[in-house]
C-alpha cells in the first residue's frame, strides 16, 4: 500500500473510515462481519482505522478496539469526540454536540476505554460547539496531547478561518471533511488553508455516500434509519436528476480501465498529495475494490472531464439538511 504524511504519521494513502459497520446506513452488519472487514484492511495494508464515540453511541469504538487490540502497534487509530450519544431522562439515547472542555476530556477516556488503549494517535472535534469558542475546545485537547493520551490532533467540518484559530492554540494535524466528486465544498477555502498550513485533509465519504459506487438506484429502497433519507441529494425527485450523471461518469471509469468507485478515490489521490480518503464498507471484496484505486492512473482530460460532468451546479439538492447544515462549519456552495 502506497504511504502519505497523515499529521506526523505515514499512513496508507486510503484508509478505512469504520462508521458504517455500527452506525448509519440502515441495519449494521454483524459483528462478526465488521472483524472480516476489519482484519481484511488490515491483512491489505490498511494503516489508518477512523471511528468515532458518536458511531453507533459508542459501539464502533467497541468492536474496533476489541478486534484491532492485538496488533496496535501497526495502524495510525483516528477517534472523535465533541459528539456523542446522551442518555435523555426518557432513557432515549441522542445525539449531542458539545465542545466543553469537560465534555472533551470525559469523551476521550470514554474511548480509550472503549477502543482498549492507552493512546489515541489522531483524535478530531467531531463538531464543533459553536456555543463555545474554538480556542476552548482545542484548548482542552492540547492538554490531552500533554497528558499522554492523545498524540495528534485534528478537527471535523469547519472552515478556513476556524481551522487557522484552532491551529493558532495547538497543532492541527489533520481536517476531516465530506469530499468527494459530487460535494466539492472544501475546493472553496478550507483546501488551501491545509496546504499553507502543512495539515492532512481527510476525505469522508469519498465515493459519495455510495452514490459513485453506481450501486444505489433506487432511494425508496433505503431502510428508514438510513441517514441518506434525511439529505436533500437523496430525496427521490433530486436523485432521480443525479442518477442521470451516472452514466457518461460510468463511461469515464471505463476509459480509465477502473470501476466507478475506484475512479471516485483515484481522482481525490490525484487532487493533492495531502489528501487521504477513507471510504467504508461493509464488504470485504468492495474494500478490496476501494484499496486498488491506488494503482489508477487518470489523465489530466479524464479528471477535467468528469469535474466538469459532476460540478457543483450539476448536483441537485443540499449535502445537509437545514439543521444539519447549521451545525456544520463549512462553507457551502
């Protein structure tokens, strides 16, 4: 597997972003189907494992540190924290975001616990609190890095400007952002800002939402947990639009000798030598398609072209909701 800087660490140039083995698309798979993915990426050479407290409200954390323990010395471990799931006096477990220094400290022992270790290598602000001021957040994870407890960190959906104060506290080693073919929204500001600055931008997902898989066709199809069914881009009228795109995209990859989705991450990796996507799976043979991207060689004509197909006007409907929108910090389109 090919190596990029990833903060001070060298990681494989795709990782293995873990959400949806507990949490997101619908019914997760078994437990013993994420150990197959899991020790599959890593038997491929896969380096950077990315989970978070908020996935699955801590059982993501759970199944990767129970099964990834034994060979902790060979993989970059990303975490988050700064959103997680809280038990309600209904006893209804919620999703809540909060960047409280406190809040920040108690999350991050409760996934060192979780993922049995005593150090987390990359740990991000899922979110950030925007009822509590960056400094203070970033603050509080400064004083994890100096306990020991965390060696890197990095920060989740925020803009240029965000990432320039937190960096002005402490060292950020890594942006985690939705990016892919079809959300070009980092292209605006926060990109840059990680190239001036020397920060690894991490691309969540980069195949967007399976969409350039050329795997999901039907949207009335998703189960009603899947979070896809609460994004604008996925309501039927809008998806109906962008299910047209497919098809000359298709003929791209072909020309390019790949599938669709390996040309969806071959493209991030030709965007910039800092960028690492970490698509998720389910699937042992889709990882193994995903991994082989790193051998795809696109054309300066093939990236222009499917740029040009697959713009950010040519995308019908909002990546977020209205509320989820207001509680990310990027700039949008």
């Amino acid at each position: 597997m090919q190596q990029r800087q990833l903060g001070p660490f060298q990681a494989s140039a795709i990782g293995l972003g873990c959400m949806n083995l507990s949490h997101a698309y619908g019914t997760p798979p078994s437990a013993e189907q994420g150990e197959r993915v899991l020790l599959a990426a890593l038997d491929a050479g896969v380096t950077l494992f990315d989970t978070a407290a908020l996935y699955g409200f801590g059982a993501n954390e759970t199944l990767v540190g129970r099964v990834l323990k034994p060979h902790r010395s060979k993989f970059t471990l990303a975490s988050k924290g700064g959103m997680a799931g809280v038990t309600g006096e209904d006893n209804v477990v919620r999703r809540v975001i909060d960047g409280r220094p406190e809040t920040i400290r108690k999350n991050c022992e409760d996934s060192l616990r979780r993922l049995q270790t005593d150090v987390i290598d990359l740990y991000y602000l899922h979110r950030w609190d925007k009822k509590v001021p960056i400094e203070d957040s970033v603050g509080a994870m400064s004083d994890l890095v100096r306990q020991g407890k965390v060696r890197s960190l990095g920060l989740s959906e925020v803009s240029a400007g965000t990432l320039r104060k937190a960096h002005a506290v402490h060292p950020i080693g890594a942006v985690q952002t939705e990016y892919s073919l079809w959300t070009r929204n980092p292209e605006i500001g926060v990109l840059q800002a990680c190239r001036e600055i020397g920060v690894t931008f991490v691309a969540f997902s980069p195949v967007a939402r399976g969409f350039l898989c050329d795997t999901l066709h039907d949207v009335e199809a998703l189960s009603a947990k899947d979070i896809r069914k609460t994004m604008p881009r996925f309501e039927p009228e809008n998806y109906a639009a962008n299910l047209k795109l497919l098809p000359p995209y298709k003929s791209l990859a072909q020309e390019a000798g790949c599938t669709p989705a390996q040309f969806a991450l071959a493209w991030l990796l030709h965007r910039a030598p800092f960028i690492v996507p970490i698509p998720g799976t389910t699937n042992v043979d889709h990882l193994r398609e995903d991994l082989a991207a790193v051998d795809v060689k696109l054309s300066a004509d093939l990236i222009a072209r499917a740029e040009a197909l697959l713009s950010p006007q040519s995308i019908h409907g909002n990546r977020y909701s209205e509320q989820s929108r207001n509680e990310v910090d990027t700039e949008e389109f």
